[in-house]
C-alpha cells in the first residue's frame, strides 16, 4: 500500500490509473487512502477524492467499496462538516439513478431495433433455438442482461444509504429523501419484494432508535421537524403501499403511524390524519371488515367537516353518503354469537387493537364490546347529524331499511334507490386527500341487507309462504343465493326459517323456542317444585347432639394423630432432602471451583503461550527485517558496481539508511537499467524491420510468378478430370437403359406375387385377430373372477378379525367386572373388620374407663381414724366386724417383706374383689374372680390353659409380671369373631390387654 504524502498525490495517482484502463488498481489505492487512520482529519481534497471514489464504485458496480468508503468518510466529518458527506452520498444516488436509467433506455432501444437480414423470416434461427432453450423473449433477456445488474445496484445503493443514516440527527432530511426516493423506486417498476424489504428495514431503524436511546447524535422525535419528517416518510409509505396492492404491508404502515404517535404523544396535522383514515377506509374495505370500514368513514368524514374550511355542500353531501351506505353495508347481526371464550377473547382484543388505531376508546371488558357495533354507529350517526347532510336517495334508502316496515313493497321501493345511488360517486374537489368516491361498490352489500331486512319482515307476518313468492318478493338474487344468505343468518340467528324444496314452500319459525328465555323459565320452575317438595317433605336431619358427635371423636382423635405423625415424617423427609440439597449444592460449589481453577490455569498456559508466540514472532521478525536490509544493502552495492558512471554514491556516509530507502534506490536502478535495455532493443528491432522490409521487397514477384505458374497447370488438370468424369457418367447411363429394358417383362408376375403374398397375409391378420379378441376375452374373464375371489376372501378375513375383535373385548370387560367385584368385596370385607376393631377398641376404652372409676371410688374413701401404714405397730392388724377372717388373711403381709397396697390389706364389703394395681395388673386373679367368671355365660380358660394354647410361653417370673414387664394375650374367647378354643392369632387384635372383669 502507497502511502501519499498529500490526498492530492492519491487523487493524481488514480486518475493517471484511469486514463491507462487500470480502474481496479485506481479504486484499491482510493480506497486505501480513505481508510488510512493518517487521513481521519476532514480536509477539502478528501471531498473530491470521494467524488471520483464514488464515480469509480458505481461505474464498477462496487457496492461493498462504496459502503466502506462511505462509512469512513461519515467517520471523518462526522463532527466537522456533515454537509460534505450529503454532498458526496446525494451525487452517489444521482449517478446510481442515472446508470439505471441508461440501461433501461439502452434495454428498450434495443428491444426497439429490428436488426434482421430476412424481412420475409419471423425468426432467426439462432433466435429460434434461443427461446426454445432459454423459454425467455427478447425483452426478457435485455432486461437480465442490460437492465437487473443495474436495479441491484440501485437497490444496494439505497440500502447503503438508509443503513449509513440512520442514527444522525443532522442528516434526518436526507434520510427521509433517500426513503422517498426508494418509495418512488418500487413504485415505478413495481417491486413488490424490495418494498416489503424496505419496509422492514425501516421498521427496524426505528425500533433500534427507541432501544438505544443514549446514542450519540440520535436523532429526538419529540422535536417537531424530526416527528414531520418520519411522518411524511410513513405516509409516503402507505401510499406506495396502498397503490401497489399491498394491503398487509399498509396496514403494516398504518400500524407504524399509530406506533410513532404513541411514542410521540402527539397527533399529527389534520391533512395527514385525513390521508390516514383515507387509506384505512381502503384496507378496511379490500379486507371485508365493514364495520371498520364505516368506523374509518366517520373519523374522515369529522376531520373533513372540522378542518377543511373550502369543503364544497356536494363534496360534503357525497362524503356523508358514504358514511351511510358503509354503515348500512355492515351485516345487522354478530357473527361472534354462540362463539367460544377464546373466540370472544380474540374478537376483543381485535375490537380493541382496531379501536386505537381508527382512534375510538374502549373498555378492556369483554360486556363493552357492544358499543363497537353496528347498532351503536347508526346511532351516533344520527345524534351527530351525518343522515342530516347524505344525499335524499341515501336518507330514503336507510329509512325504508332501518325503520319503515313494509315486507311487501319494500323491494319496488328499494330498487330505484340503488340504482340511483350507484350512479352517485366521482372525485371531491374540494378534498384532495381524499380519494375518488365511487357509491356503487355498496351496492351488493345493500342488496344483501335488503334481503336480510324483508326475510325478518315477511318472517313476523307469514308462516309458510311459496317459494315463487318469495322470489317475487326477493328481485335482487337468484333463489340460491337467497338460499345461502339465510342459512347464514339462521345460523347466527337472526332468523329461523326452513326451505322444504319437496312441497316448495319456506316455512318461517318462532325465535322463541331458541331463546334463553325457555331455560330461564325451565330453572325457575325447577326452583319452585323443590320448594314445595321440601314443604311436603321437610328434612328429617337435626342439629347433631353432643351424643352423635362423641363416637366419633376417637376416630378423629387417631385421624389427627396420623396426621401429625406423618406431618413428622414428612417434615423429617424435607430435613433429609435439605440436607441432601446443601450437600449437593456444596459439590457443586466445589466442582465449580475446581472448573473455573482449571479453566484460569488454562487460560494462563494461553497466555505464556501467546506471549512466547510473540516474542518468537517479534524475533523472526526482527531478523527477516535485518536479513531484508543486508540484501537491500547488497542489491543497492552490486547495482552501483555495475553502473556505466563510474561514480559510487556512498551507502552508508553519515545518513541513516531504513529498507525502503535502499529498496527505493535499487527499483530506481533497476529501472534505469531496463529502460535503457528497452532502448536497446527497440533500435535492434527497427534495424531487423528495415532487414524485413528489404527482403520481402525483393521476394515479392518471385512469389507472383509462381503464382501465375501455379494457376495454369491447376486449369489444365481441371479441365482433364472434367472430361473424365463426363465419359464415365455416359457409360453408368447406358448400363442403367439395358438393365431396365431387362426388368420390365417382369413386371406383371412381380405384381400378381405381390397380391397373392398380401391376401395371404390379410387372411392369417384377420385370423390372428379373432384370436387375440377371445384370449382378451378370456383373460377379462378370468381376471374378473379373480377380483370377486379377493373381495370374498377380504370380507371374509374383516369378518373374522371383527369376531375376534369383539371377543377379545367381551372377555376384557368381563375381566374387568370380575376384578371390579373383587375388589368391592374386599372393601366391604375390610370395612366391616375394620368396624369389628372399633368396636372391639370402644368396648375396651369402656372398660377401662369403668376400672379406672372403680378404682379412684376405692382409692378415694379411707376411714377418718385409720392411721398411715407407716404409723401403724409392727404387728397390729385392721379387721373389720363380720369379716375378720377374710380381713385377716388378706391383711396377712407377704413373706417377702415387699409393700402391699391398701386395697390388698383391706377390703370393702359393698364392693368387689379390688382392682390389680397398674403394676400387678397381670397377676393371676383369685377365686372370687374365677367364681364371678363362672356366673356368667361365658367361663375364661384357666390360666395354664391361656399361656399353652398360644404360640408364645408366658415369663415365669411373677415379679416381672407385677412389675409391669411383658404383657400376656387376653383369653381367645374374648376375641370378637373368633372361636373359642382357636388359637390364630388375628391382625385387628388391639396392642393392650383387656381387663377380664367385664362391668
């Protein structure tokens, strides 16, 4: 890369590069001083080298290189001279358009020239050949090859430019102009694509503009100029949009008008508003939705009345008519009737979305979307006085639809206006911004509205009616299309009507059966039989007493115990799997750890590496540049050496030498050298041209008289070999005479052969014939049979596999009968063993309940003067009257010297033989016990009997058994279900013994 003293140099230098053909070689070395960081300095030369540079990109078609320059060119006079780079990207475009332009022209021109030899030929062959191969016409081909490279050009260099702009505040004029210019580009020649590109892109920029809104030199949209500019450039947007057919893409563009006014807070000028609701008019009506359609009519025809002070009372008259004729023109009932819920959510928050652009509030609320309807428009239109300036046809017209009942002469009425409305439409003068209003195209809508309007009419007045009278009634379409309009209207039910074809009659329903009110009368009668049924019959259900509820409080009881203990369990659980988390957690921690550990240590063995593949390089480096400078140094001695001066220039002589000087000497002395080589040859050249020109001088008519010589002896054996050629054809000739003369006697017996050979053959054809048609026939035949063979064996097969299919599902449901009743048995065999344990467990609660009463009754009554056991004498003994025998054996202390309860050592007469203590509740009972077991109905085991006929011996330790130690099964015989001599032991068997006394 040239490095130039001045931008002049580089300018000159390129120029001189043009002038030899090398415009590559110009643009790199352009190119390269742009993007040089010694020129970042804005200077006035740089402004024509980016002139040339830009002529240079567009002449080559350079693209990129244009980008590049002029990004860094933006870079440059960014801060210091913006003017400068809208100079240079506007004479960027210009040449852009002109090239295009050119190539077009040239395309037709050339398509234009007739360049033909054969006036009488369509074609030329190659032409021919040519659409045959390519499937393209000639116009088709100029525009490939002429005319698209330049378009792609064009279009880049939009692109470019928009790309470039996009974020400078100072330069917000040009970019709305290079937009416009782009607009007016797919406008011209209709590109569809590059619009929808365009429109994208532009989009983009503004979001980006919003996103990042702290950019340096962005441009502010709450300033006026700026907000004007990307207004116009969104209106001039949907404009293109609307003109080429794009309705997605307008109402794209509308949906970017209304997003820029959000953002902004600010309603734009009321001429561009009324282009807004102009456009939207269009697209509401391309897309079918009318009642948007009306809505857009009635913002423009306020705006139009409010702001346009030369509105004219025609152009004012007509536009009020449309707003009549679009509201008209909306079907008179919802489609969304009977819809789903997310069917209704979608329709609102559409209603919504619609709402703001066309600029009518709503509610969020679903209830409100009534008030977007067509019920609530025509009313408006009336309260704000729209009706008040239509035309007399349209005022006539919505009476006799909206208000005026006549089922019959309603369509002679009709007619006449809407033949003189759809002759009503043209141009407003007075309002530019609106487009030409043409009333006929609500005609069929009317129509239809029409036939809607006298159906419900003649639907209140008739039951049945013909259906040529219905026709008769309905002039504005065929009966099928009658047909097909109300069943849409009886699906949304607007009407109910039936169309029996077989009697040619329609028959004409209630709305009444349909409606909510049945079922409301339906729920009200419901309503009022259970009332008078729970007169009759009031409810047998009191308030629970105390009683009810006691019961069941054990079961509540043990409920909210195994609630609480799995309540624990779980709380356990969620301890344990904390803790399992934390220990996860911690290893990952420490994996982590180790990781980043790892990753730091390689990322500083990079890095020594990177600094070691430095260093290595920087010394490679540094030696090939020595290596460099001793051969510079030796190239620059040897080309002094050999120099015809004489004179040797010093190297080195006090100044200091870099590479490129001594490079710089040696390509000059090799220069010098080759140039006076070149000298050289060129004189050896001429001496050797004048030798040439000498010798063929002098051979010249040797050359023609060998030529002469050459041309007689060529005559000469010409004319020989013609001679001969004549003789040989006389005597071929000849031959040929006697050989015919010779052939022709045979003439007739070749003719009678060759019908005898063909008769022959036609016979065994006709015969060959007959037999092919029956072996077809045969083979038919056959085939058919086959074919009913299959469908035999195929319905067979299906029979079969049906059998098998509902076999295996009988034998499925019963087993799955079977397995139900299994399981209902064993529930009901659970729940009743589960009722046996409760049961079992209250008797035992009552019984220790009544013990425990018992004993506190004997506990609780000592004799007043009966002194402590502790106080009593050593040998002193309590008796009582009448029972001093008894009292004296039971007081009669053990010989082991251990401590006897009182119950033991006296016992009341009014009660029974005492209750064991807690702690000799297991000890063996006495003979009152086995004398009061003997009374019953029932007598208990002997002891020795208990502990052998389980599975388990008892402890034989009667102190282990006092002291509360293991505790010994209660008798079989008290076993609830069970025998009693069984010894199985049962899983519903309470833990705790019971008490065998029984109260």
């Amino acid at each position: 890369m040239a490095n130039f003293a001045k931008p002049e140099n580089a300018l000159k230098r390129a120029e001189e590069l043009i002038n030899v053909g090398q415009k590559q070689d110009a643009l790199q070395a352009l190119h390269n001083l742009i993007t040089s960081k010694r020129y970042r300095a804005w200077q006035k030369p740089l402004e024509r080298i980016m002139f040339k540079y830009v002529e240079l990109c567009v002449d080559m078609r350079k693209g990129r290189f244009a980008k590049d320059g002029l990004i860094q060119y933006r870079i440059v006079c960014q801060q210091v001279n913006v003017s400068s780079l809208e100079e240079v990207i506007k004479h960027f475009m210009h040449l852009s358009t002109e090239k295009a332009e050119k190539a077009r022209n040239e395309a037709q021109a050339l398509e234009e020239a007739l360049d033909v030899d054969d006036l009488e030929a369509d074609k030329r062959p190659e032409d021919l050949m040519l659409s045959y191969v390519s499937g393209e016409k000639g116009k088709d081909r100029s525009d490939r090859e002429l005319v698209t490279p330049w378009f792609k050009f064009l279009w880049e260099t939009y692109r470019t430019v928009l790309e470039i702009l996009r974020n400078n505040s100072k330069l917000e004029a040009l970019y709305a102009m290079t937009a416009h210019r782009a607009f007016q580009f797919c406008k011209q020649y209709k590109r569809t694509t590059e619009f929808r590109r365009l429109c994208e892109i532009i989009r983009n920029h503004l979001s980006n503009l919003n996103k990042y809104k702290d950019q340096r030199d962005r441009p502010d949209l709450s300033a006026p100029e700026s907000l004007q500019l990307y207004l116009d450039t969104r209106f001039e947007q949907l404009k293109i949009a609307t003109e080429l057919g794009l309705w997605q893409e307008a109402f794209r563009s509308v949906e970017d008008i209304h997003g820029l006014m959000s953002i902004v807070k600010k309603t734009p000028k009321a001429s561009l508003m009324v282009v807004y609701y102009a456009k939207l008019t269009e697209i509401f009506w391309i897309s079918g939705s009318h009642l948007y359609h009306a809505y857009a009519w009635l913002k423009l025809f306020t705006l139009q009345k409010s702001f346009n002070k030369n509105l004219s009372q025609k152009d004012l008259q007509l536009i009020a008519s449309s707003v009549i004729l679009a509201a008209l023109s909306v079907l008179p009932y919802d489609q969304t009737r009977g819809a789903s819920h997310l069917e209704l959510e979608n329709e609102k928050e559409r209603n919504i979305r619609m709402a703001n652009l066309i600029g009518f509030n709503l509610e969020t609320k679903l209830e409100n979307r009534e008030m977007f309807s067509r019920s609530s428009l025509l009313t408006e239109l009336v309260s704000k006085g729209v009706l008040s300036c239509a035309t007399q046809e349209v005022k006539d017209l919505y009476h006799l639809l909206e208000q005026d009942f006549l089922p019959l002469d309603a369509a002679s009425k009709i007619q006449p206006l809407l033949l003189k409305i759809s002759k009503l439409g043209g141009k407003l003068a007075s309002a530019s911004s609106v487009p030409e209003v043409q009333l006929s195209k609500y005609g069929p809508a009317l129509e239809k509205l029409s036939t809607l309007r006298l159906l419900k009419q003649v639907s209140h007045v008739y039951q049945t009616m013909k259906i040529e009278s219905m026709s008769q009634i309905l002039p504005f379409f065929d009966f099928s299309m009658v047909e097909k309009i109300s069943v849409d209207a009886v699906k949304n039910k607007f009407i109910a009507m039936k169309v029996d074809h077989m009697k040619g009659v329609v028959v004409f329903g209630s709305m009444g059966l349909e409606s909510d009110k049945l079922r409301d009368h339906l729920t009200l009668l419901a309503e009022s039989l259970n009332k008078a049924r729970a007169m009759i019959y009031p409810s047998t259900n009191k308030t629970s007493k105390l009683s009810d509820v006691l019961p069941g409080l054990g079961e509540i009881v043990d409920k909210e115990h195994k609630r609480l203990l799995a309540r624990k369990s779980i709380i356990e659980k969620r301890k344990e799997e904390q803790e399992r988390q934390l220990l996860e957690m911690e290893r990952e921690e420490e994996s982590k750890r180790l990781m980043l550990q790892k990753k730091t240590e390689e990322a500083e063995k990079k890095r020594l590496a990177a600094v070691f593949e430095q260093q290595r390089a920087e010394r490679i480096r540094k030696e090939i540049e020595e290596r460099e400078l001793e051969e510079a140094h030796a190239l620059l001695q040897e080309t002094e050496k050999h120099s015809k001066k004489g004179k040797k220039k010093p190297i080195l002589d006090g100044e200091k030498l870099t590479k490129q000087t001594l490079l710089e000497r040696a390509m000059n002395e090799q220069l010098r050298e080759r140039q006076e080589q070149e000298k050289r040859l060129q004189k050896v050249a001429k001496t050797m041209d004048h030798l040439e020109r000498a010798k063929r001088e002098e051979a010249a008519p040797l050359i023609e008289a060998a030529f002469q010589q050459r041309l007689v002896e060529e005559n000469a054996l010409h004319e020989r070999e013609q001679q001969l050629e004549v003789e040989l054809s006389r005597q071929r000739h000849d031959g040929d005479l006697r050989e015919k003369n010779r052939l022709a006697r045979m003439l007739e017996n070749k003719m009678i052969f060759q019908e005898r050979v063909v008769s022959r053959r036609q016979v065994e054809f006709d015969q060959r014939k007959v037999e092919r048609e029956e072996r077809i026939k045969q083979i038919i035949q056959a085939r058919k049979q086959e074919r009913d063979i299959k469908r035999k064996k195929i319905f067979y097969v299906r029979s079969e596999e049906e059998r098998i299919r509902k076999l295996r599902e009988e034998e499925e449901a019963r087993k799955h009968e079977e397995a139900e009743r299994r399981r209902k048995q064993e529930a009901e065999h659970k729940a009743k063993m589960d009722e046996i344990a409760e049961k079992q467990r209250q008797r035992e609660r009552e019984l220790e309940e009544k013990e425990k009463l018992r004993r506190e009754a004997l506990l609780g009554r000592p004799t007043e003067g009966l002194a402590r056991p502790s106080e009593l004498p050593a040998g002193s003994r309590i008796t009582e009257p009448g029972n001093a025998a008894p009292a004296a054996a039971a007081a009669a202390p053990p010989a082991s010297g251990k401590y006897v309860p009182r119950f033991r050592l006296s016992r009341p007469e009014s009660s029974g033989p005492p209750p064991p203590s807690e702690s000799d509740r297991w000890v063996k009972p006495a003979a009152p016990e086995l004398d009061r077991w003997a009374a019953g109905s029932r007598a208990p085991p002997p002891q020795s009997d208990r502990w052998t006929s389980g599975s388990r011996a008892p402890p034989q330790d009667p102190d282990r058994l006092g002291g509360g130690g293991s505790r010994a099964p209660p008798p079989s015989s008290d076993r609830p279900g069970g025998a009693g001599g069984s010894n199985k032991p049962e899983p519903w068997r309470p833990s705790r013994a019971r008490n065998p006394q029984r109260g």
